[in-house]
C-alpha cells in the first residue's frame, strides 16, 4: 500500500522554500547581487503587475550583536544575505515566497485571501492510513530534485565574488537537511583555522523562531509536492517517556537486530544515505558539504553517553521551563541563566533553570538520546525524527507565548549573539524575514497543536473575546439606538392613542346629534325587533 501511495505522487512535485532560488544563481546575478525572478503567473519580476511585490533594496540591521564572534567580513552569513545579494523580492499583502508566488503562512487561495487553520497531531492519533501517507510523503521528498532551489558547495570567495558559480542539485528533503548544516556550520577562516564558536540558529535567542520557521517552510513544501494543502508534521510527546516508542519498522524505523547502530531493512528509512555528516573533513579542507551522499542513517536510542543525559525529559522538566517567564537573559547565549529558551534548549537545568553546560537537557537530551546520526547537530535533521521532535519542541514555545502574551520587544533587539538579533534576517533563507516575524503565536500563523485545542485555557480569550469586544466597542451606540427607539415607540403611541380617544368622541357626538331624544311606541318596538334579530 505504501508504495502504491508514494509511485502515485510522484509525477506531482513542485517546489518548496529556502536557500538559493535557481532563477538567481547565474554570474548576472551574483555580481549583480540581485535576485528578483518572475512570477509565473504575470512574467513580471516579483509578479509586480498583479500587485504581488517588487524588487527591493535589502535593507539591514545596524544593531550590534554580541562578543561571542569577534570577526568581521570573514563568514557569508555575517549580514545575511548581503554577501550575495542585496536586493530582493519585497512581498506586499499576504504573498509570500522568493519571487511573490506564494501565500503567506495561515492563508490560501489564488488571491491568498482566505484564512485557514491547520493542527498538528499526535503521530499516535493517526490512522494508518495517515501514517502511511506520512512516510510516503517523507520519502517522496527524499527522492524529488528540488525543481525550484540549488546549494552552493563554494564560498563566495571561492565562487571568485560570484563570477565562477558553484551550486549544485539537491533533493527537497536533503535542501533542507543542508540548511539545517549550513546555518551552524564552523566558520571557515582560511588555511586550517576555523572558529566554532558560532551557530546562526542554535544556542541564542533565534532558536525557537529559526526552527519555526525551518517547519513551516518544510510543512509548505511538502504540501506542494504533494497538492495536499491540509498535510501538518505530526509530534511525538516525548514527556516521561522510558524509550523511543517511534522507533518501531511501522512509524519511524526500528533496530537492526544484526546491527544495533542501523535501522531496521524492514524499515524503507534504512535505504536512507545522509548528507553534510563529515564535518571535521568539511573544515580541513575548508569546504562546504555538497550533498553528496556518506552512508546510511544511524540510530542507536538509549545506548548513549548517560553521564551528559540520564533521562528523558520530564511532565515536570517541561512545567519548570513554562514557569520561566524570562525568554532571555545574561549573555543570551549557552550559559544564560533563568531563560525559557536556553532551559528548553537543554543548556540549562529544567530543575533550577541555572546553566550546565556539561549536560544535555529537555530538546538537547532527544538528540544525545537517540546516538547516532541526530546527535551531531549539523546533520542532525537527516534523521526524520528530526521532524516530529522539534515539532514537539515547538508546541512547548507556543504555549509559553500564550501563557505570557509577551510583546515584541521582549525579544532582544541588541548584544544577541551575531544573528540572533530581533530585526536580523534568518540564515540561509530567501524569501528573507527576521527573527522577531516569528515570535508569535503559532495561531497567527495558521496552524496549532491537537493537545493545546483541547486543554488551552485561552481558547476564550483569544476566539470568543474579540468579538464581545467588539460588541463592548457599539455597545454605547446600541444602547443609544435602543433609547431611541424606545422614545420614537412611547411618542408613536402617544400620538396614535390620542387620535384615536379623538375618533371615537367625534363618532359618539355624531351618533348622539342623529339619534332623537324620545322615541315613539312603534320605534321602541321596532328597535326591540331588530335587536331579537
């Protein structure tokens, strides 16, 4: 059945989102620094004509970051994306995408007008044919050249600024496997000097928003290649678990009894190959992954290095976290204290909120637990689980923002490490949107969590609220229209009562003028007649 799904999809691929869009890598381009394609829809850069965008200076940050990366203009993701480009596709509206073609998240239609909200699930609460289609779409993504986008496996600088290109095809699954290497790759300084000391994503505050944003386009090109709009990356609620219960051949791959560090042959994710997993190789020689595939998957759940993480984390871990109401503090990096984020990250205990460093906590400890390929962080999301861990991840953020409603400015706009500043572009994304777009309800972002539907207490505020709000805001001019009614209703009556005591007094005179004073026998009589009648 499985397979039957996945052949049946693929003649249907498109396009998914993020890195270098192929209509912009030519030499034109790159020297140009300019990357405007066109829609397709009008052939106009940006789709212009119809209104969608139009190409647009980059405009950067000038906040300064933090000490942690003490270079300048050795690294092209300094500035994203000015090495490469400085002027871009600007979405107006509710487009969204590298050349305006696409709708802004939680919206859809030709015009992007319409509203939705779709809700990530439990993989435990799909049907099996849902988990199916799951796995037939993983590996379908896995399988599909990106049509739309293309890595370079060359720094600018090796690119000679741009006039010799170096990009090279990827599948849409292992793009964004790259990304996720890419944007936490070692800075490489030349010779064999390299500084590590960097992570455009990972410990500092860009963390949650970077991750989710890296679903959602994730979660946006599968619908694409696939024409299922509805499809959502389930969870998996790892809260007090005592092992990996999605490790089995039915969900996402068990052991190889042969070989404890593989995948399970009964699993089609052991014909998986990894890409960007040498990294020492990669600084050595000074060069980028190129997607080229280094062997298969691995995983080896439970049989990890317990010194740095003793459990799985806990109902209780994830309650500690929710009670932090700072997001940020300190040094804003891996050893700020009494920060949700570096808490939830793992770089600080879900106990006393205070860093350690030496141990691999909350969303870290998932990745030490499983041993294998999702252990290193640059590689790390080669391995599906991947997916539905940080979706998970996610969903615990959520409901910290909903919890304390906090505004924009409580994400720093300063001093963050280098990239992580609230009005700092995303690395290595095109379409370009900052950090600070993404702190935000995941609601205003067209998708929720089942088990947050079902336990939110803000589900009041946040849906029925508006509206009795919007009532209390004419409530004075309803009141007023009912007073007035009712004194134009009191008047009316008035009126019409008056009239008619009026009709009914000049009827009676009338009636009393016609009629005489003293009436003769037979008259009596005949009025006694016509009365018995």
């Amino acid at each position: 059945m499985l397979p039957a799904v996945l052949y049946c999809l693929l003649w249907s691929f498109q396009t998914s989102e993020g890195q270098f869009p192929r209509a912009c890598v030519s030499s034109k381009n790159l020297i140009e620094k300019e990357c405007c394609p066109p829609w397709s829809g009008d052939g106009s850069p940006c789709g212009q004509l119809s209104g969608r965008g139009s190409c647009q200076d980059v405009v950067l940050s000038n906040a300064p970051h933090g000490p942690q990366f003490p270079f300048t203009g050795v690294d092209d993701r300094e500035s994203w994306p000015s090495v490469f480009y400085n002027r871009t596709c600007q979405c107006s509206g509710n487009f969204m995408g590298f050349n305006c073609g696409n709708c802004k998240f939680g919206f859809w239609g030709p015009n992007c007008t319409k509203r939705r909200l779709l809700v990530r699930r439990n993989i435990f609460d799909l049907s099996v044919p849902e988990k199916n289609k799951f796995l037939a779409y993983l590996n379908l993504a896995k399988r599909t050249t990106s049509s739309d986008y293309v890595i370079p496996i060359g720094t600018h600088r090796q690119m000679n600024n741009g006039s010799t290109p170096m990009f090279n095809d990827i599948s849409i699954y292992n793009l964004f496997v790259w990304m996720h290497y890419y944007v936490s790759m070692d800075t490489l300084l030349g010779g064999s000097e390299i500084w590590k000391d960097i992570d455009f994503a990972h410990e500092a505050p860009g963390f949650l928003p970077w991750h989710r944003f890296f679903l959602l386009l994730w979660e946006q090109g599968i619908q694409k290649i696939t024409g299922d709009e509805n499809f959502t990356i389930p969870y998996w609620d790892w809260r007090d678990a005592e092992n990996c219960d999605i490790c089995t051949d039915e969900l996402m791959g068990g052991r190889n009894p042969a070989n404890p560090n593989l995948l399970s042959p009964a699993s089609f994710f052991s014909s998986w190959q990894v890409i960007c997993s040498h990294l020492e190789e990669y600084d050595s020689r000074q060069v980028l992954c190129n997607g080229t595939a280094e062997g298969p998957l691995l995983r080896n759940p439970g049989n990890h290095d317990k010194g740095r993480t003793q459990r799985l984390p806990s109902s209780a871990d994830v309650e500690f976290c929710l009670s932090l109401s700072q997001y940020e503090s300190g040094p804003m990096d891996k050893t700020a204290n009494f920060s949700f984020r570096n808490t939830l990250e793992g770089f600080a205990s879900p106990v006393t909120g205070i860093s350690n460093t030496s141990q691999s906590t909350m969303h870290n400890a998932l990745h030490i637990y499983m041993n294998g390929t999702m252990s290193l962080v640059p590689s790390s999301a080669n391995d599906p689980i991947f997916l539905l861990h940080h979706s998970f991840v996610d969903s615990i953020f959520e409901q910290w923002l909903r919890r304390y409603r906090p505004l924009q400015e409580v994400y720093p706009a300063t001093n963050a490490p280098i990239g992580h500043n609230r009005d700092s572009y995303m690395v290595p994304f095109i379409p370009l949107y900052r950090n600070g777009d993404f702190f935000i309800s995941s609601r205003d972002l067209g998708y929720d969590y089942s088990y947050l539907q079902k336990t939110d207490p803000d589900f009041f505020q946040d849906y029925i609220m508006p509206y009795l709000e919007q009532a209390r805001q004419i409530w004075p001019w309803l009141t007023g229209a009912a007073v007035m009614g009712s004194v134009l209703t009191a008047v009316l009556g008035g009126l019409i009562g008056l009239l008619c005591r009026r009709h009914r007094r000049k009827r009676k005179q009338l009636s009393e003028e016609q009629q005489p004073l003293l009436m003769e026998k037979e008259d009596y009589h005949s009025l006694l007649s016509q009365s018995h009648l």
